[in-house]
C-alpha cells in the first residue's frame, strides 16, 4: 500500500470515444509491488466497467508507458 504514496498524479482526457487515464508517478515507486496491492485490480476493473457504460474505448498508463496490466484485466473479464 505504500506504494500509492509514490502516484503524484492521475490525468484524465475524455473525448467523444475515448477515456486516457495517465497515473504519474515517481522513480522511486515499485511498479510489481503497486501491481500486487488488491485495490488496483479494482480500480482497472471500475475503469473498465465505467468505459463501458459511456461507450468509451480506455488506455491506461503508467507515466508514459501504456499499463499492460490493465489491458490483461479487460480482457480475460469480457
């Protein structure tokens, strides 16, 4: 959990079909360890179960790199 204090920002751009989620963080964040703390898995499938209500497509992002963990969650939950 103690990685949540390295997010120093969450950025969202929404346009007509598409919702952009960019988390921000610092050097000294454990990408694994944030990854294996449970309420992320969570907030993916939230984000994801929102896109879908507002028919928009999401990408998700750590920093700059898109966050292939969230694409794995959304797809093996459709």
């Amino acid at each position: 959990m103690r990685e949540l204090l390295h997010i120093k920002d969450i950025l969202v751009d929404i346009n007509s079909s598409n919702i952009e989620i960019k988390f921000i963080c610092d050097e000294e964040i454990n990408k694994k360890e944030l990854e294996e703390f449970y309420f992320i898995t969570k907030v993916f499938k939230s984000i994801h179960t929102f896109s879908s209500k507002m028919n928009l497509n999401p990408k998700l992002f750590f920093n700059n790199d898109e966050w292939k963990m969230f694409n794995n969650i959304i797809e093996n939950k459709d």
